[in-house]
C-alpha cells in the first residue's frame, strides 16, 4: 500500500515538476525502480506468513476499500516488483533521452499505472478492485496513445479501451454473481457463499471471459497485436510482462479462492482455449515481419501456454489429485514469472533497436550485433529464454508443464486421458514453434549484414537501459538455474490454492516432481556440462584441426554480385509457417511487376477471426447505431415529441 | 362554509389557468403571447395567495409574492424588451394548423382529468379537485412547445409548462417546501436569462430565431 502510495506521488511529482525540470526525470523513474525493488522486496518476505488484512477509509462512503495480502498476491506482486524494477530502470534511460523526452503526463500515468496493479492484487473487495482495474485500464489506454498524432496509435488505443471495458462489465456481472444475494461485495464474503454448480459455472465463465479479453485469449486478443506496438517499448513491457499477468491472478483468485468449488469442465475449456490461444499466437508470431507485433503474437501464445497450465491445474483439482494439481500450478505460476522476465526484456531490447534505427521492420534491419553488442547479446539471452532452451528459465516452466501433462494418466475421465496426450502434443508444438520465431527474430535482426547502410551508424543503448536489461536477463538466468530455490518460494501459494505444494524428489542441486525416477532436471550441472563441451570443442579446434584451415571464396551460384538485400528477409523465413497454416490468415500480398522502375512490395496476413467474428460485430453496431442515428432530425419539436410520448406512455402506463 | 367561497374563487381561477392555456395554444402573435403568460402568472399568484389565506399556509403567501414578481412583471419585462430588440413581433407560423392544434389540446384535457381522478382522491387538501387543471395546463404548455418553430414561443412555452407544475404542487399539496421553491424560481430567472443571451447568438449565426435552421447542425 506504501508503495502504491510511492508510486502515486512520484507519478504526481513528475507531473508537476517534469515540465518545468525536464532533467528531474531521471531520479523520478529511478525511484520508481527502487521501489518496484521494494515492492518485490517485501513480497518475497511475505511468502508463507499468514493473510494480512488492511481496511482503508478512501472510497465511497460506507463503501472502504478491502486490502488483503496472502500468499497468492504476494507472489504476483513479486513478479509486479522485480520486473517494473528492471523495465524501469530501462525507462530511466529511454525516456530520457533524444525526441522520446518524457511529458509529466506520461511520468505520472506510467507511475499510476504500476501503483494500480499493485491496487489490483491488493484489492479484497469487488469494489476496490473493480476501481483498481478500471484504472489500470484507462492508465495504459493513455500509455498506449502517448503518440497520439498517429491515427493508426488512435486506432490501436480505442480497440484496447473497447475491449478493455466488454471485458470489465463481464467482471462487474461475475461479481454480481459471486456475491451470490449477499449485498456483500467483499471478497470473505464471497469465499462463504454457497453456490449451485449451475451459478458458479456462469461466475467461472464470465471471469473466463472477461479476464480472459485482459489476458489475450483467442478470440478476444484482438486488441493485443495492435496495442503493443502502438506504446512505446517500456510500457509494452511493462503491459505484456506485467499486466496480462494480472488477468490471471484474477483467474486464479475467482476460481481457486472465491469459488468454493471446482468442475471438471472448467479446466477442459480453458485448457482447450489456452492451447488454441498459444498455437494461434505461435504461428501468427512466425508470419509477423514487425518486431513489436512479432512480440506481442508471442506473448498470446505465452497466455495460452499459462492458461493451459491452469486449464490442467482445475482438472486435477476437480478430480482430487492434488499433489499433480500442486504441479502444474506451480508450472503455471513458474510460467507467469518467467513470461514477466524475458517478455520484458525482448520488449526493451526492442525499444533500444527502435531507438538506434527508427524502425520496427524487420526488413530493414540486420547485423545488428556488430554495432549495439551489449542489446544484441542481452536480447539473446531473453531469445533463448523464450524459446526454452536450458539452461534458461523458459525450459524449466515448459518442462514443468509437460511433466504435468504426462502424469495425466490415473484421471477419472476416461475421455481426458485420451485426449491430454494430443494436448501434450500441441504444447510441444508451439514451443518448438516459439523457437523457430525466436531464430527468425534474433537471426533477422541481429545477424546477417545490416540491410541498410545507415544502420551502421546505429548507437548503442545507453548505460541505464544496459543497467535495466541486464537486471531483467540476470533474472532470466537465475530463474533458470536456480529452479529448486524458486519453487520453494512459490510452494506457499501453491498451498494455498491447492491445498498441497509441491514435492521435490530431488535434491537442491536437481529438480525432480514427484518422482525422481521418472524425470529429474538439474540445470547447474546440464549448465557445466554444456560448458565443459563447448571448452572442450573450442580446444580441440584450436589445438588439433588448426592450421589446416583453408580460405577461398564460397561458390556464388555465378551470380558475383550480391547485396546484403539478397538474405533470407523476414517473410521469407516465415513463408513456410504461412504456406502450412494457411487456413487460419489472409494473406494479403501486392508484388511489383518486372518492369516496375520503383518496385513496392506489401505483404500482411491477416487475421481470419477479426474478418470473421469482429468486422461482423462491429458491422451490426455500426446498422445499429445508424437506425439511433435516425432519431436525430436536428429539429427541436421533434425531440419534444419524443419526451412528450414518452411522458404520455408513462402516465398511461402507470395508471 | 367559511372555506366554499374562497375555494369556488380557487375553482374559478383554475378555469381561467386553463383559458389561458388553450389561448396561448391559439395565439399567433408573440407580443400576444407574453400577455397571456403574464396574466397567466397574475391567476396563478391570485389563487396561490387566496389558497394562503383559507388554509393559513403561510409560506404559500411568499411563493405567491414570488410569482408575482418573477412571472408578472420581471419576466414578460423582459420579454417585451427582447421582442422591441429583436424585432420578431411577426406572425407565429405553427407546425399544425390551429384547429388540429385544438382538438389535440381538448383530448389531453380529457387525459389529464382521466389521470388526475386517482390522484387527487389520494391527496388531503381542499383543492384537490384543481389538480386535473394543473396537469392539463402542464400538458397544453408541452403541446404548445412542440408546435411553435421560434425560440421565443417555445420559452414561453416552457415557463408555462412550469407554471403549471407550481399549480399542481399547490394544489395537490399546498406547495413544495419554500426552499424547493426559492430554488425552482431562481433556475426559472436563470434559465431565461441563459435563454436570452441564446437568442442573441442563435440569430448571429442563423439570421433568425427559426428553430428549423438549426437542423444543420445535425450529424450528417
């Protein structure tokens, strides 16, 4: 709560003195990290004591705000404060710097945007948090508009706010429903009511859906591909990293502590959604040719892939196998907090690409390794991360989950059982799938020759945002070594919520659920043989098969001449996934011709649900809202007309 | 007895209220118009203060003062000053013809009478057979608004339609608390004053106070 408090006033201070002290910037977003440090700081401590409750006097009168700190907010809190530590510490640097200056305004709405996910966590009664979501929501709608003169940035932001709000009236009818006749909107309450099945199903699916349209889910991700690459690279971060995560806090707040019970079919729908979720993300991630929405199509598909765990972890629970449940909740939450660490990171290590070279296509990067190291060796450790290679933490939730998955025999469906592998399957899929976009994203961009001649002159980031990505891929590497360490942190809300926690069959040093004989995973050693190879190998070409090195030029095909234009571009690389999953986009393509003296060339896939599902709705509205429109002559007496039958109809009526 | 012939006079400016009303219904001229609202306004405060006096409602006497001097004198001043201003003491064309116009009119006054039997068997006070007037009156004003095309007509309209409202509140419970009152009066004096500065603007950028003119503004 102090820190929220923090994080408001330094938002205020920065309002007011920003315009006048442009340089007060600077320890402004510092502070604001050193407080997320805090923030994490305290959660961290938290873990495993008992719920502490707080009742503040602001709000309404007779209506207090509720805060409650228990173990399930403490761990998003923990993710909320260690990443907005680092995403912060990068802004320091970013916004500080060329034309991206930053306004008050935008210091105060990125400050009140982290004070109110915090308040989101926080929030023990529907009211608080409802308060608190909305202002999360109208907070980031004008981070995502900061560059506003851009109609397509407009564009983005009114999707966003849109679908922000459908989402948020269906939370407002979910807690209409969870407080169950009560009148009572505070969260003890609604963890007492007794609920028919039937009502608990439609609280779960309004919670499905309307944090579900926060989080990303297919179908209502629309909003997500356009309005991350509209903010700029810190708020993206901070949105993508941090503030999906807090859709499914809400998710597993309803479900596991205000719902008193939990259905099996629940977890089949969300697992079902959640794998379509990542598999829809992945491949829309492989056909992207901008880094921005490249990064935010991965981000649905990390949802996806948390929502399955979740999906998975409400099967078992229904079913009464708590120690699995324990599991892949644990892959689930491990998941979240990985997602936070190196989504943040790809984000500002796309922030500092943009900032070099003023552009987000990957057509017109490359070799960019040459001339910004530190970015293009930080981001690769996020690439890695996101692809779920080991030693990094990416594997160790990816590896959680499978584990997960293949314990799925012994459950009472027979249906599930059979089905689950293929769901195993699928997830596998996509995280091979999210590796081949982390290839094309790091190989586009990074490496190759520069596309461009003027990216040779593109400037490396500078200290702070060097500072800020290497506390985020230093939390990458961590979480992905020290896995053991991390799972016991997490085994207190995993109690909670599933009455078990996690056992580890294994040692400190080695990662093993539930059984150490059927799978063990210990990555220092995995990290020191990797090593101990790489050496090895290094050695052996150096000392024995050097000196028999032959240079000569490479066969050109006769063809001499060769422009760096001439690599593998980022919608080549991708032509395979589009060729293959062609039934899920349109691809919309204009080639020049031959004898073009300026050839263009335009290329975009499209996504069918927005052309299926969306452009249909938004047609209906627009019928509608036209028909309304009817009602407005513009002549005065007709507007008396209607009060006047109105009147009439209600006289007679209530006579 | 001693409260019949005060009642019967409550009675008899009740009819001339609703006189008037379908007269400013007819009425084509706007200088005609702010007549017929002042004398309005006179049997409204007439009846407010004989209402006063038999009931020994004190209150109801500084509404009555209040009446006369907003509605009897201030405003129809002040209306007359804007028509000599504005020069728009033309003829009113209404939307529908004047017999249309009042064949309406009657079928609300039956409506309005319909409407208030219920009522006012429920309200205690000794004027309660007047409510139906009151509602009529509110009723013809709102009619009236609907079918003039100039701003003035149409203000007018809707101080009467106030008019009316304070009529039903006296009668149905002796009036609303003074407070309430001294409230209402002072939007009313406001809101024409707003209504005023309107007209100013409306013809500077309309050339007239036409209402139809202002369909332009309407979203294409």
């Amino acid at each position: 709560m102090i820190a929220a408090t923090a994080w408001l006033l330094l938002g205020v201070a920065g309002l007011i003195l920003v315009p006048r002290l442009p340089a007060i910037s600077k320890p402004v977003f510092l502070l604001g990290a050193l407080v997320g440090v805090l923030v994490g700081a305290t959660a961290l401590g938290f873990l495993g004591a008992p719920a502490e409750t707080a009742v503040l006097v602001i709000g309404l009168p007779d209506l207090p705000f509720h805060l409650r700190l228990d173990n399930l907010t403490a761990i998003f809190t923990l993710i909320l404060g260690f990443a907005s530590a680092g995403i912060s510490l990068y802004a320091t640097g970013y916004f500080h710097s060329g034309h991206d200056r930053p306004s008050g305004l935008l210091c105060l709405e990125y400050h009140l945007f982290l004070g109110s996910m915090l308040m989101v966590l926080l929030a023990d009664d529907a009211y608080a948090f409802m308060v608190a979501w909305e202002l999360m929501a109208l907070s980031s709608y004008f981070l995502v508009t900061t560059d506003h003169a851009i109609p397509e940035i407009r564009r983005a932001g009114f999707l966003y706010l849109l679908m922000a709000h459908v989402g948020a009236v269906s939370l407002l009818l979910c807690f209409g429903v969870l407080q169950g006749g009560h009148g009572a909107y505070t969260f003890a309450y609604m963890r007492q009511a007794q609920m028919t099945p039937y009502w608990a199903s439609i609280a779960f699916l309004l919670a499905l859906f309307g944090f579900g349209a926060k989080a990303g889910l297919v179908p209502v991700h629309v909003w997500l591909p356009e309005a991350h690459p509209a903010a700029p690279s810190p708020v993206s971060a901070l949105m993508s990293g941090i503030m999906l995560k807090t859709a499914i806090y809400g998710l597993l707040r309803v479900t596991f502590d205000l719902l008193h019970l939990q259905i099996s079919w629940w977890g089949s729908l969300t697992l079902a959604l959640g794998l379509i979720t990542a598999l829809y993300g992945v491949i829309f991630a492989a056909v992207q040719s901008d880094m921005k929405r490249l990064l935010a199509w991965s981000s649905i598909e990390n949802i996806g892939i948390i929502l399955a765990g979740f999906g998975l972890t409400v099967i078992f629970s229904a079913d009464g196998k708590g120690m699995l449940a324990a599991l892949a909740l644990t892959a689930t939450l491990y998941h979240a907090v990985n997602h936070a660490f190196f989504k943040g990171l790809l984000f500002v290590g796309t922030g500092s690409v943009l900032h070099a070279t003023g552009t987000r296509q990957m057509g017109g990067l490359g070799g960019l390794i040459r001339t910004m190291p530190w970015t293009a060796w930080l981001t690769l450790i996020g690439a890695l991360a996101i692809a779920g290679l080991p030693p990094l933490n990416g594997f160790v939730s990816e590896w959680l989950l499978l584990q997960a998955f293949l314990l799925t025999p012994g459950l009472h469906q027979n249906y599930l059982n059979m089905v689950i592998p293929v769901a195993a399957a699928s997830v596998a899929l996509a995280a091979a799938l999210a590796a081949y976009v982390m290839v094309k994203f790091y190989g586009v961009v990074f490496l190759g020759q520069p596309r461009d001649p003027s990216l040779k002159d593109a400037h490396e980031a500078g200290w702070l945002q060097r500072l800020g990505m290497i506390w985020l891929a230093l939390g990458c590497i961590l979480l992905g070594l020290l896995p053991t360490q991390f799972i016991g942190w997490m085994a207190p809300t995993v109690k909670q919520l599933t009455g078990q926690s996690l056992v580890n069959d294994g040692s400190w040093l080695m990662l093993a659920p539930v059984n150490a004989e059927r799978a063990s995973y210990s990555p220092l050693i995995f990290l020191a043989v990797v090593l101990v190879a790489l050496a090895l190998t290094f050695l052996f070409v150096r000392k024995v098969y050097h000196g028999r090195v032959r240079r000569a030029d490479p066969w050109d095909c006769g063809f001499p001449e060769q422009t760096p234009r001439m690599q593998d571009s980022a919608e080549g690389f991708g032509q395979p996934i589009r060729q293959i999953f062609q039934a899920f986009m349109r691809v919309e393509r204009e080639t020049p011709t031959p004898f073009d003296r300026t050839p263009h060339y335009h290329g975009a896939s499209v996504d069918k649900i927005w052309t299926l599902l969306y452009l249909p709705i938004a047609r209906v509205a627009g019928w509608l809202s036209e028909q309304a429109g009817r009602l407005q002559h513009g002549r005065i007496q007709w507007y008396l007309i209607y009060s006047f039958a109105t009147l009439i109809f209600l006289l007679v009526f209530t006579q | 007895m001693a409260t019949t012939y005060p009642l019967q006079i409550v009675n008899l400016l009740a009819a001339i209220l609703l006189l008037i009303s379908f007269a400013m219904l007819s009425q084509r001229r706007v200088v005609g118009l702010v007549t017929l609202f002042a004398w309005q306004g006179a049997a409204l405060a007439s009846s407010t203060a004989i209402i006063a006096w038999s009931t020994g409602q004190h209150h109801l006497y500084y509404s009555a003062g209040l009446t006369l001097l907003l509605k009897v004198i201030a405003m129809p001043w002040f209306f007359y000053r804007l028509v000599r201003k504005l020069d728009i003491n033309r003829d009113v064309e209404p939307m529908l013809n004047n017999t249309a116009t009042m064949l309406i009119g009657i079928a609300l006054v039956i409506f309005a009478f319909n409407l208030a039997l219920p009522i006012s068997q429920m309200a205690g006070t000794v004027t309660r057979s007047t409510l139906g007037v009151a509602m009529a009156c509110v009723l013809l004003a709102f009619l009236m608004m609907i079918t003039r095309t100039k701003a003035l007509p149409q203000v007018i309209g809707f101080l009467a339609m106030e008019n009316g409202l304070f009529f039903a509140a006296t009668s149905a419970t002796y009036g609303m608390p003074l407070v309430v009152e001294l409230g209402v009066a002072l939007d009313v004096l406001v809101g024409v004053f707003v209504l005023g500065i309107f007209f100013f603007q409306i013809r500077e950028t309309f050339d007239s106070l036409d209402l139809k003119h202002m369909e332009k503004l309407r979203e294409k």
